[in-house]
C-alpha cells in the first residue's frame, strides 16, 4: 500500500466564507471530511501546518513546509502541499531548489474554489495530486492543477477565477491527468522515473535569503529609490521589457550604486515581463550595453518565480564568490532552464 502526507497549509481550497470574505478556516480533520474517494491502496494522513492565505507566506514558512517534508521522508512515498494558489508557484519554485534529487514526488495542489462549496475545482484537484503522488514513477517537485502537471520551476498562476489557474512556462507540461488516468509527456528523470534508475538521496537545504527585490521597470520610472533597494536587499532582479535593458535614465544611477559594493556582495539579475520565451540581452543595444557594463546574472528562459527563487536558495550562503554564484544561478536544477551560458568572468 502506497502512503502520502498531505500537508495544510490554507489557502481557498481549505476556506470558509466569513462576513469578510473567504478565510483559511477548515481543520485538517474537517478537509478529511471532505477528501475524494481514492480507493483502498492508498493509506492517507494529514497534518495541518498552517492556516493561512497564502498572500502572507513568508520565507519561515517555507522553511517550514521543507522540514516537516524532511521529518516524515522515510515514513511516506510522497507528499501533498495543499496551498493558496496567489503564491503557489514561488513556494514550488522554492521547494525545488530546498529539496532537490527526491525520488519521492512533492506534489503542490490547491483550488479556486473551497472544498466546502458545491461546485468547486478542489476534490479532482486533491484526487489528481493524491494519485500522481502515489504513482511510482513520479518524483520531484510539481504543482497538480486542473489536470495539468507542471514542473515545480515552471508555473506561472495566470488566472485569478477559473479553474485553469497555472500555466507551464517555456518548458511543455509534464503530464495530464485525466479521469485518474496519467499521461506522461516528458519522462525526463527530474521528474519521471525509469524502473532500472538508482536509487538517488534527497538532498535538503534549510536555510533561505528572503531579501531578493523583484523590480519592475515602468517607462519613465524614477532612479532615485535606486539606492535605497539596493541597501537593504541582497540581490535585485530586475524585470525589464522585452528582451531585457535598462532604459538610459537609470543607468547612472546604478552606476553610481553598484560601484559601491562588490558583485557578490549585491547581485543584480535580469529577467522580462514579457511570459514566454525570456530575455536576451544580446539583442538590442540597450542590452548589451547593460550587460558590458555591469557584473549581471541573466535568467533567460527561467521564470521570474525560479529567478527570484534561486537567488533566495544560492545567497542563504553569504560567504560565496560571484564566480560561484554565476556558476550554481546558471546550473539547469529541475529542468529550471534549458540554456546553457558559461559565467562571465567580468567583476566590476
Ligand atoms: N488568496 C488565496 C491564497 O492564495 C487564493 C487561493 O488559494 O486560490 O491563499
């Protein structure tokens, strides 16, 4: 008989309606009340770990999440998050990275509607995840959604009522789940295993660097907080447009900043706001010059969920060299990216 955790951690699946909208406010007991028919070779235990929307899901908590994932490894063949869905793709992101090389799959499900009501998303959510989780050929990290599979690195949540609320990002999905029955398109070992595969041991990190800065450029956005984000954040992703650049009015002010700090004592990183196909600085002039004049990790077709995720994982080590921190930001983990770039040797 196959066994599987389902962790809780709140979120719309596990809500109530309140005078003041929807709350996390369903108890793990009240969520078995609720949990599909899965048939009798599937043993299930709960254990709730937080009851909260996941808009207020901080870096302690994902900490959290893994260790309770690493307290109960050995006793289970794998896991079930069930989350909110507003931050579910960085907490799979997160958890890739915090948790690589697990033969054990790590599924993150949820829903857009309560289980408690009458029409909602949240039963076949739980039953896909239930049932990808106790598949044998299933491993590492992934969010179960509306029939999708998608890999832990990849999701993107891109619609905030209907049922279809992930998307895979530059990568295809890695299976669907349809009527209980999976079908698998991409049996790449990161997340399928093979019969005659070795056995590989998890490897588990417990600490994070919460202070990674998205930034959004907007055109004419101002330089001048510039400084201040910089000062108390250790890396700074910025989301460009398009390809990626740094429009000409912000660049002495960066300038100016960055010459204050070594590269691996500030990291600056690029990614896009455009969804697919992501950034390529070597494009245009704006570009280019971006990346000959600064020491600059470059996401490519990462995710800004991965990017922003990744540095979190890398920069939990203060003591690393910026050669160190290119070499593992550009390092493929689980199917993260599929671009290969050799590191810089440029320091600033
Ligand atoms: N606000 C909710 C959350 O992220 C939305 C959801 O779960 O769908 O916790």
């Amino acid at each position: 008989m196959k066994k599987i955790l389902i962790l809780t951690t709140g979120g719309t699946i596990a809500s109530v309606q309140s005078p003041d909208g929807l709350v996390p406010g369903m108890s793990s007991e009240q969520l078995r009340g609720h949990l599909p028919q899965i048939g009798a070779r599937i043993a299930i235990d709960i254990r709730e770990l937080f009851q909260m929307d996941s808009t207020d899901m901080t870096a302690d908590h994902w900490v959290a999440i893994v260790r309770a994932i690493r307290e109960s490894y050995d006793d289970y063949d794998g896991f079930v998050v069930c989350h909110g869905t507003d931050t579910m793709a960085y907490t799979a992101a997160v958890l890739s990275y915090m948790i690589r090389d697990s033969d054990k799959p790590i599924v993150l499900t949820g829903a857009q509607r309560p289980i408690g009501f009458e029409i909602t998303d949240a039963k076949s959510n739980l039953q896909d995840s239930i049932l990808y989780a106790a598949d044998p050929r299933s491993r590492g990290v992934q969010i179960v959604f509306a029939g999708k599979v998608i890999a832990g690195t990849r999701a993107r949540k891109v619609r905030s009522m209907s049922f279809s609320a992930f998307a895979s990002i530059n990568l295809p999905e890695i299976a669907e789940i349809n009527n209980g029955r999976i079908i698998r398109y991409l049996t790449d070992p990161a997340f399928c295993r093979g019969e005659s595969d070795a056995k590989a041991t998890a490897l588990f990190s417990d600490q994070i660097d919460p202070k990674v800065f998205l930034l959004k450029l907007t055109p004419s956005m101002s330089p001048e907080l510039l400084p201040e984000i910089f000062r108390v954040n250790d890396a700074v992703v910025i989301e460009s447009f398009g390809a990626g650049g740094i429009p000409a009015s912000m660049e002495g002010t960066l300038t100016e900043v960055l010459s204050g700090y070594r590269p691996e004592e500030k990291i600056l990183a690029m990614t896009t706001q455009v969804t697919y196909e992501g950034s390529h600085l070597e494009t245009y002039e704006v570009g280019r010059r971006l990346a000959g004049s600064f020491s600059i990790l470059e996401a490519r077709d990462m995710t800004l969920e991965s990017a922003v995720a990744k540095l979190m994982w890398i920069l939990a080590d203060r003591s690393l060299s910026w050669e160190e921190i290119q070499r593992r930001f550009y390092e493929p983990i689980a199917k993260d990216t599929l671009i290969e770039v050799s590191p810089s040797p440029r320091t600033r």
